[in-house]
C-alpha cells in the first residue's frame, strides 16, 4: 500500500498556461486586459495619490496636475456635517456614536431580545441630539447635512422599515382579502413608481395634506417618504424567508402547544429573519445609495454639499475631485456592507446544515 | 397550503374585526387628508382638476420625437415626455442587457483577467449611487470638443460637447419608397438565410445560408441607391459656429444612457452569474462526455436552462431602469419626470394632479412587466429543471 | 448490500461466444492525481482491451469514479499517462478531443438536458459535433431508442419519465455518437431497485454485441455475469484484478477479503 504524498506545486507557469492563455483568443484577451487594466490603474494611482495636492485654501494650491483635493479637506466640516454650527459639531460625534449603538444589535450575534429595541431607541437619541429636543441649543434640520446626514436617513429609514416591512410581508400572505388585498396593493404601488417622484411628493405634496399650521420639518417628511418607500422592499425581502421556513416548523410548535402569535414571534419569525439577512441587507445598500438623491429636494447631504463646493468660484473645475470622492465615499461604504452579507450568507449556511442534522 | 401569517388563524370573528378595524382606519384617514388638502388649497389658491391639461404650455423643450411646439397644450408634453423616457429606456435596456450578459459570462470563464476586470467593474458599478455615476458620465460628455473642432466625419456623424450629430432618415416620396424596400429585403434575405440553413440540416444539401445575407445586403443597398442618397438621409454639415441637418443626441442623453446602462449592466451580470451557477454542474459534463466543445455546451445546453432562472429578476431590472430613468432631471434631460413633474407642476402649481399621473404612467409599465412575468413562469413550467 | 438486492433482478442467461479481446484501448500507466491536497489516485497501472468489459468495485472514496472520470477527459490528473485508443489524452488538444470522443459517459444522475425532448437528446450531439443531418440523425436516435427499449418515449421530456427510462435514454444518448469505450459511473446507484433490472438488461446487451464497457457499480450479479475481470481499489490504488469466478470464490488480498465480507 502507497502512502499518500503531498500535492506537487503548480508553478506560475503552469498556473499562467491554464488561466491566461488557454487558447488564442484567452491570450490576446490576456494581453490586451493586462495592458488596458494596468496603464488605467497606474494613471488613476498617480493621479490621485502620487501627485495629489492634499491640502489649501484655493485651487492655486494645487499646481501639480494630480488630483486637487484641497478642494474636499479645506471643506471637511461641511463634508462631514453639512451646515451644523461648528461650536456644536461634538453633537455630531455623539449623534453617530448613538446610531453605532443602533446598530449593535445587528451586527453582534447572540444578544438578549430585549436589545432590538436599541435599534430604534439609539435612532430616536441621534435625532435628539442633533436637533436639541428642549435640552440642548436647538439646530434647525436645514443646517443638518454631510455624510452625518446619509448615515442618519439611511439607518433611521431602515430600522423602522423592517418592522413595517414583517407586518407587510404577513398581512400579504394573509387569506384576509381585506388585509391581503391591502398589503399588496401599498407594496406594489411603492416600488412601481420612482423614488424622485415620492420625494417630490414628499416635499411639495405632503404639506397640502397636513392640518393647516402644523408644520412638519422637510427632512422629517422626506424621512417619512424613504422609510415607507424602503419598507415595500424590506417586506418582499422578508417574504422570500418567511416562505422558506419549513412548513414542519409551524407544525411542530403547534404539537407542542405554542399559540399562534408565540409561534410566530418565537420560531418563526427569528428563522425567517435569518434567511432574510442578505436579502435585507441588500435592500439597505440600495437605501444607502438612494439617500444620494435627497439633493434634488434641496436636503444637503454629501452629494449635494460637494455639488455646492463645485459652484463655488474658488475651486472651479473639480468636477472630476468632487464626484469621484462622493462616489468613494459611497463605494466604501457599500462594499464593506456587501462583503458583510455574503459572510453572513455563508455562516447561515452553517446554521441551517446544523439545524438539519440528526442529534 | 398552511401560511405563516397569524392573522390566517384568528377565526371568523377576529378576522372580520380586524379588516373591519383597517377599513375604518383607512376611510377616517383618507377623509381627515382630503379634508386638510381642501383647506390647504383653497387658502392657497391653487386650482383643482384636470382642466389645466388643456391649457397652452409655454414653454421650450429641446428633444421631442414628435411635433411640439410651445404652443402645444400640457397633455402633449405628457406625451412628449413619456416618449423620451421610453426613448432612453429601450435604449439602456438594450445596452445593458449586451453588457450584463458579456460580464456575466466573463466572471465564469477560465480566464483569470477576464474574471477580473468583469468583477472589477460589476463591483464598482454596483457600489456606487446612480446619481453619482450620470454626473459623471455627464461630465465626461462635457469634454468632449466644442463645435469648431468637433470629431468626426462631414456628412456622416460628429462628437461634440453640445451632442452627438447622426444622420437622420427623412421619409419623403421616393426615400421613402428606398428604406421600406431596403427593410423588405433584409427580412426576406433573413428567412432566405434561415431557410437554406434547415435544408442544410436536413438533407445535408443545399444552398449555402449565405447566399440570404448576400440577398439582404445586395437589395438594401440596390434599393438606397435607385433613389439617390441627397433625397434620403439628413446628413450633419458643418455650417457656421454649429451644424445643419441631421438628429441630434444631446450629452444628456448620453450620459444618462451610459450611465443606466453600465449601472443596469452591473446587477444584469450578477443574475447571469447566478443564472449559469444554478445549472446542475453534472449538465455541463454531460455536454462535454457527448463531446460538444465550450461554446457549444453553453449555447445549447447551459444558456437556455439558465434563462429560465434569469428572465424573471431580469425583467426586474428593465423595470428599474425604466423607473430610474427618471433621475433625468438631475441633467436636465427632458424626461416624464423633468417637463411634467418638474417645469409643468411649477407653473399650474397642481402638484397632486401631476404627480398622480406621472406615478401612474410609471405603475401601468410596472404591471406590464409582472404580467409579463407571470406568462413567463407560466409558460416554462413545461419542462422542470434538472436534479 | 445484499440486503438490497430483492430475488427478480438477475442479470440474463449466461451469452454464447463473445467477440475475441483485441489490442488495449485504454492504457493508464502511473497516474497520480491530487485534489487539493488530497492525494486521490496513487499511482494507477491498468490496460483495457478492445471488447472487454471491466467491473471496478471499492469503498467510496477509494478513487474509482475518479479514474473513469481521468480517462472520459473530465478531470485532469497531474501525473502519469492515459492513452485511450493510442492517442495520449495529455497531448495535443485537437487528438486528445478526437480521442475523448471515442469514449461515452453514463453519469449516476443521468444528467439528461431537461430542456429537450429525448429524441433531441440524442440527436443534439450527432448534428452539432458530427455534422448529421438532422434526418438521418433522428433516424439513428429512434435505432437507438428501440434498442433500449423507450421508442415510444421519444417525444416526451426527460421530467415525464421514470429513473430508469431515463438512464436508458442516457445510455441510448451515449451510443449515438458511436463511441468505442462505453464508462458507466454507478449508473444504477440512484434508481428505485425495482428499475435496476432494466438498465441492467440493457448494459448486459450492450456486452454481449462487443462493447468495450468500464463499469463502476455495486451490483454484484452483474459483475459476476458480465464482467471479463474485475478491479478492486481501495484509497487510490488498484489493489487486485482478477476474473470475477476467482475474485469472489478466493480473493487475495486481506482489503479484498474485508471489503466483500462487508458487501456479501
């Protein structure tokens, strides 16, 4: 009997042979992509890296030809924050840190129940903060703005989207036909019509509909808009999980004697969840991104505060700086969250085989 | 079919409570709104209904497939609009389609720059906000030289930064006689070609399928040329500080095409990933033990059971990016959205009024495409997919 | 294993003279392979000759799917050489292609194409590679399908057939690009028992009109009636080859002995 050897290495030859030049036509795809991929990637590095200018007070301070991005640093606290009064910004830091509690019990597994009310409790305290709410020196909504303002709609949207987004994706599988019907018809219309047209909405129409002299914030309104908007997609999210839990689940807690709200809230729905997390998370990238367009209504976040700094006459020309900033900043943040869910998506996958095998 | 939701089981009486109860709310609601909006209008002096469709427009609109004037009342800037949409819609979803179905097939394949400049590209796209990428593309059009020293050929198109001039087909008399002859000819010369390839396959005989092709290109160009070129085609001139003749693509419609499309593009390759990953691994040996080479084993074997998985969430996505044309206004591109929603709901001040009928333009394309769905499920669930 | 086996399902009557054994057409001398780091096959020596039909048995993961696998082109091996019919599967990819299609798979799922009838099945193959027409290879498919007895199933798809329908189609599938060397990877390890005669009967045939057969399987009947020689192999190596009278009655080897201790 033979004993096993160890795998002989491949060289990067041999590895080359297979995966780059396979065949004719793999070659001259090889060489062109390597030679289009590696000037673009050398040219955009030096351009934005190597002969950058980081710092300045005008565009005179860029003179080299790289990337100007004085334009962003001498801005950063408008970047960051928007209009917010600079003597108040540690509200700010204490605003996300606040909405980094919300977040806790997301990313953080095997915590009590009761800790899913952070969610909304840490939303509800950034708001407060930034806005005074009585206790501290009030700051209006339309001096908020920056990447504060993205993270705060886009987490603040999301986390009260999921509950209505569950009550939607139950009320949709309902035999009630009122109900059903309802839920069908709100999920829908919300995702057959645009974004911007909501907005519009939002900031034009939904002032008609409120008793006169009750005056909401246009941010507030907008935030309303974007979380019943993002809410249609959560429940579609949630709908996929809710059908693949196994039918002998249900059928297992009711032998066992569990009402119906405790099978629900107790077997159910945690499963369900489970499953749903890549769908949900998908969902808030697209909400993160979605944020980008409250500039059309004139709300101040990150794109529109750079869209500002373009018009300014002291740094004509950026265009190139300001948006390919706005687009890292988002890119960052949207790649990390998808990374996150196809880890998430292979651990669950983990949980489920668990589940499954015998004692 | 047992469901989850715990409203199913709450018995007669519950559940007629509880719709009872969504009725009520719903109605109270709905009267409270309507009871606010009247006094809000009335106080404000904005006027109600839908009279104003018929009233002049007054104002300009730089694209328009069909005749319009400023003179031209507001339903036909309904009209005009809803067609520019369409416009760049059919066109993204064209485009996107070839670039998602190219990528998406790239990130499979053995080779491992193709993989990675497909990757590279779909994370990108993917990552970044729609809104950001047409401003970007938009700049980029921008660069593109002004008028006097524009790129391109006289007489047959010109890259400019105020658009793109192309020839236009002008149907008039005899012209018009030339490109119905010309379509005829290439669709016969199609069918022709089809035709000589069954017998081919058949009888193993036969007349070689090109003799269609030759058939097609031969009569469109016999015909275009009977009747003289000048009487044909609108053609771009250089003419002064700009350009006579032709049909014009503004750098807004560029942009927001490239930017649809590459952004659509991203989220079409990673359903054709998906798509081709969900085939039975055990197809693609089986294709290759009966000895078919790659491209064969994809076109025939691999790609038609992997559309049955891609059709849907791909009419998904023609869904979104007809919906998120509507970012045309950011560039002023004159969309459903920009001239009704935007310039038309400034002037009458009826904003309800517009904006319901936008939504519901955009809510009859919305449903098509589920119907559509659904006649797709339906009708492939002929055959089911392998173990 | 025996358990399994209920009484009906014997293999057919004992076949008069078979065809005589002609030169190797399938030579393995020295193959390695690795998977990752697992070293799957350990140095595997084996010649088949034209007209034989060999059995390989051995415990799962003794690499014998593997090796069939090796010599059908589906995986490659890092070492050793594999001629099929004298052309070096290693060598040129326009000879080894000619030569991979000299050999037909039957896969353990069947792997039928959901999406086409069974004639088209048969036929996709024969028109696209072969260049048939389409006439003739219609005509050819419906041979095929008679002899395996599914004639009247031609126009059905796979989904409205049972199991064994559907090995049969592969099996019919295989035989209409005319290979020289049939490999059968467990083709009845995923049936109902009361189907594994037929697609039994159906190989049986096939052996006795002068295929060259290299069959994975359990089924022992078969082994014992058909088989010229039997393959036992265990952890990546060939351990005995013996005719099967000898390889059931009196086994070499100690694994040999464990193994149909086990099984019998």
């Amino acid at each position: 009997m033979s004993a096993a050897r160890p795998a002989p290495t491949t060289t990067a030859w041999q590895w080359a042979r297979l995966n780059l030049f396979g065949s004719i036509a793999d070659s001259v795809l090889t060489v062109v992509a390597a030679v289009l991929f590696a000037w673009f990637v050398w040219n955009a590095f030096d351009w934005a890296i190597l002969r950058a200018d980081w710092f300045g007070e005008t565009k005179e301070a860029c003179k080299s030809g790289g990337a100007c991005w004085a334009m962003i640093t001498a801005r950063w606290q408008q970047v960051v924050a928007g209009y917010y009064p600079e003597a108040h910004l540690w509200r700010v830091a204490l605003a996300m840190v606040c909405l980094a509690i919300a977040v806790l019990p997301v990313i953080k597994r095997d915590m009590p129940a009761w800790a899913a009310l952070l969610a909304p409790a840490g939303v509800i305290a950034s708001i407060a903060v930034l806005g005074g709410a009585n206790i501290l020196p009030s700051v209006p909504t339309d001096y908020w703005g920056g990447i504060m303002l993205n993270v705060l709609v886009g987490l603040t949207g999301a986390i009260f989207a999921l509950p209505i987004g569950i009550l939607l994706a139950f009320g949709r599988r309902s035999d009630l036909p009122i109900i059903k019907g309802f839920s069908i018809g709100f999920i829908e219309i919300v995702r057959g019509v645009p974004l911007i047209t909501l907005l519009f909405m939002s900031s034009v129409v939904l002032p008609l509909f409120l008793p006169t002299g009750m005056n909401l914030d246009k941010l507030m309104r907008a935030l309303a808009v974007v979380t019943l908007f993002s809410s249609a997609y959560m429940a579609e999210a949630v709908r996929g999980g809710l059908a693949a839990v196994p039918k002998g689940q249900r059928e297992a807690s009711h032998s066992l004697g569990l009402g119906l709200l405790q099978t629900t809230g107790l077997v159910v729905l945690p499963q369900a969840i489970r499953i749903s997390i890549p769908a949900i998370v998908n969902t808030f990238i697209g909400l993160f991104k979605d944020t980008s367009l409250l500039y059309v209504i004139a709300i101040l976040e990150v794109t529109g505060v750079i869209r500002q700094a373009l018009s300014d006459f002291a740094w004509l020309g950026l265009e190139n700086e300001g948006y390919v900033f706005v687009a890292f900043v988002f890119w960052v943040a949207c790649f990390s969250m998808s990374r996150w869910s196809a880890s998430l998506e292979q651990q669950s996958g983990k949980t489920v085989k668990r589940v499954e095998e015998p004692a | 079919m047992a469901r989850g939701g715990f409203m199913q089981r709450m018995g007669g009486v519950r559940g007629l409570a509880a719709q009872g109860a969504l009725v009520l709310g719903l109605v109270l609601l709905a009267v409270w709104l309507n009871h606010n909006a009247g006094t809000n209008i009335a106080a404000r002096g904005i006027a109600t209904g839908y009279d104003f469709m018929g009233r002049e427009a007054g104002f300009n609109i730089d694209q328009h497939l069909v005749d319009y004037e400023p003179t031209d009342t507001y339903t036909r800037v309904f009209l005009v609009g809803a067609l520019n949409t369409i416009l760049v819609a059919v066109m993204g979803i064209v485009t996107s389609t070839i670039i998602g179905l190219t990528a998406g097939v790239m990130r499979v394949s053995k080779n491992y720059l193709g993989r990675l400049l497909a990757t590279t590209y779909v994370e990108i796209a993917r990552n970044t906000p729609l809104p950001v990428q047409i401003l970007v593309w938009y700049n980029l059009a921008l660069l593109a030289p002004p008028p006097r020293t524009a790129w391109g050929a006289d007489g047959l198109f010109f890259l400019t930064n105020r658009g793109v001039y192309l020839p236009q087909f002008n149907l008039n008399g005899l012209a018009d006689f030339a490109i119905w002859g010309g379509i005829a000819a290439i669709v016969a010369g199609l069918f022709l070609s089809s035709h000589f390839r069954k017998q081919r396959t058949e009888h193993g005989t036969g007349a070689s399928p090109n003799w269609g092709w030759a058939f097609a290109i031969g009569g469109f160009v016999l015909a275009y040329l009977l009747t003289g070129n000048p009487t044909g085609i609108d053609v771009p001139h250089k003419s002064g500080f700009g350009f006579t003749g032709g049909f014009t693509m503004s750098p807004a419609l560029m942009a927001l095409w490239a930017a649809l499309s590459f952004y659509t593009g991203s989220f079409i390759a990673e359903i054709v990933r998906g798509g081709l990953q969900a085939v039975a691994k055990g197809q693609g040996e089986a294709a290759r033990a009966v000895g078919l080479n790659d491209a064969q084993a994809l076109r025939l074997v691999i790609l038609p059971q992997a559309m049955r998985v891609i059709v849907p969430p791909l009419a998904s996505q023609y869904l979104n990016l007809t919906k998120n044309s509507s970012l045309a206004v950011i560039i002023g591109y004159p969309d459903l959205v920009a001239v009704f929603a935007g310039t038309s709901l400034n002037q009458t001040g009826q904003a309800i009024e517009t904006l319901a009928l936008v939504m519901l333009f955009y809510l009859a394309c919305s449903l098509s495409v589920s119907a559509f769905m659904n006649w797709y499920n339906a009708r492939s669930a002929v055959w089911a997919v392998s173990r | 294993m025996s358990a399994k086996q209920p009484a009906a399902k014997k293999a057919p009557a004992k076949p008069q003279a078979r065809p005589e054994l002609g030169p190797p057409c399938v030579e393995i001398e020295g193959v390695h392979k690795w998977y990752g780091d697992t070293h799957i096959l350990r140095g595997v020596d084996l010649s088949v000759r034209d007209n034989e039909k060999v059995v390989i048995l051995g415990p799962s993961g003794s690499g014998k799917s593997t090796l069939v696998r090796c010599v059908n082109g589906l995986e490659p091996y890092q070492e050793g050489k594999i001629k099929v019919v004298g052309v070096d599967l290693g060598g040129g990819a326009k000879e080894s292609a000619v030569a991979k299609r000299k050999t037909g798979m039957v896969f353990q799922q069947f792997n039928l194409f959901p999406h086409l009838t069974i004639l088209e099945n048969c036929t996709l193959a024969p028109m696209w590679v072969l260049k048939t027409p389409r006439k003739q290879a219609e005509e050819e498919a419906m041979a095929l399908l008679d002899r395996v007895h599914i004639a009247e199933q031609a126009r059905k798809y796979p989904a409205q057939l049972s199991g064994g329908q559907q090995q049969r189609a592969a099996i019919a599938r295989s035989l209409a690009m005319n290979p020289e060397i049939m490999l059968f990877d467990e083709p009845t390890s995923a049936l109902d028992p009361e189907m594994v005669g037929e697609v039994l009967e159906v190989m049986t045939e096939m052996a006795n009109a002068g295929m060259t057969m290299m069959v994975i399987s359990h089924e022992m009947s078969f082994a014992r009636e058909v088989a010229d020689r039997v393959i036992f192999m265990d952890e990546g190596e060939i351990v005995e080859i013996a005719p099967p009278s000898e390889f059931f009655s009196k086994p070499k080897h100690a694994r040999s002995k464990e193994f149909l201790s086990r099984i019998l």
